[in-house]
C-alpha cells in the first residue's frame, strides 16, 4: 500500500479525515435548525456527532502504522463505531416525526443494538468473521426499511429518496470491500478506499434527509 509520511493508508485516512472536518463545520448550520426544542437539538447533535465521531475514527486509525497498539484499539473503535452511527441516524427521524410508543420503543431498539454492537466488536473483534460483520451492519441499517416505508406513506416518495440512496451508498461500497473489488490503482486506490467514498456519500444522502426531516411537523 502507497504511504506518505505520517499516513499509514493516506486516501483512507484523508479521506475521512477531511469528512470529518467538513461534518463538523455542517453540524454548526444542522443544530440551528432545531433551535429552540431541546429535543430537536438533542436528537440531531446525536446524528451530527455520530457522523463525526465514525469518520474521526476511520481517519486516525488508517493514519496509524499497522502493528501498533494504538491502531488495533481504533481499529475496534473504528467498527464499533459504525453501530454508533446507524443508532445516530435512527435518532433524529424518530425524535421529530414519530410520537408516542412508535418513537421511543423503535429509538431503544436501535440504541440496544447498537450497544451491544459496539461490545461485540470491542469484546470479540477476533471471534467476528468479516462476513458476519458485514451482514450485522447491513441487516442493522435496513431495519430502517420499515421507517421507510412509513414516511413515504406520509409524506410521498420523493421525501425518502435521501434515505434510500444512502443506504444504496453503504450497501454497495460494504459489498465491493467484502469482494476486494475493484482494484482501480492498486496498492493506492482499491475496494477500501472506494468503501471510504461511498461511506462519505452515504452520509451525505442522509445528512440531507435529516435536514429535510427538520422542515416538517412530526
């Protein structure tokens, strides 16, 4: 693998990095939205540091030489954080479109979940086969079909096409990192760094889906 100094996997950890910064920024103009409801701002600074925290992650643990302790801890950071934020996705959708019993018995399922998500991949990374692994991530996210298919009800088609190519987005980048493929410039830019991209764009689907959430009345 290609490597400047200072950058165990650069594109990787650049990438992701630079996403990281960017979410950041974004998060600023996202939490005004809620402005004025405590639990508007809540839920979406939940999905806004989940976003950051995930890519933050990603990017130091690609920045960090294989081998050292430190990079096999944010290696387990690193995947334990993506239950982090499917969950932080979840929040905001729920906590401003949803009442009663359908909202909060669906936000502590997901947060049970992801909790005990984030301990298997820190308690038992080693025993988690990556097929396993892809197929919790995958199976965990579309639950969020059901979601779906309840906003598109209400409120028409149009209004979840953020969420579906979103998950569209980390579907086909977390199948093409579970192929190896394709290895476009290898030893540089292949499956890994393709699934950082689409990572970037899934979030960015629903970055835009929860901003439109933030217009309407739940």
């Amino acid at each position: 693998m290609y490597s400047i100094p200072g950058f165990s996997d650069p594109v990787s950890s650049l990438t992701h990095l630079g996403g990281a910064v960017v979410f950041a920024l974004l998060s600023i103009g996202l939490l005004r939205r809620g402005w004025g409801s405590t639990k508007r701002v809540a839920a979406l600074a939940v999905f806004a540091f989940s976003c950051v925290l995930l890519l933050a992650t990603s990017g130091v643990y690609h920045l960090l030489t294989p081998g050292y302790t430190g990079r096999i801890v944010m290696q387990r950071l690193d995947h334990a954080a993506i239950f982090g934020l499917i969950a932080g996705t979840f929040t905001p959708v729920y906590a401003l479109l949803f009442h009663g019993r359908e909202r909060w018995a669906t936000l502590v399922f997901v947060w049970v979940v992801a909790v005990l998500g984030v301990i298997l991949k820190m308690v038992f990374f080693a025993d988690v086969s990556e097929g396993l692994g892809v197929t919790l991530y995958l199976g965990f996210g579309w639950v969020g079909l059901y979601s779906g298919t309840l906003l598109a009800r209400r409120y028409g088609l149009h209004f979840i096409r953020p969420l579906v190519w979103g998950a569209v987005a980390y579907t086909v980048g977390a199948i093409l990192e579970y192929l190896r493929w394709p290895k476009l410039l290898p030893g540089v830019f292949g499956p890994h760094e393709l699934f950082h991209l689409f990572v970037l764009a899934g979030i960015g689907c629903h970055w835009r889906f929860v901003q439109n959430c933030t217009a309407l009345k739940g």
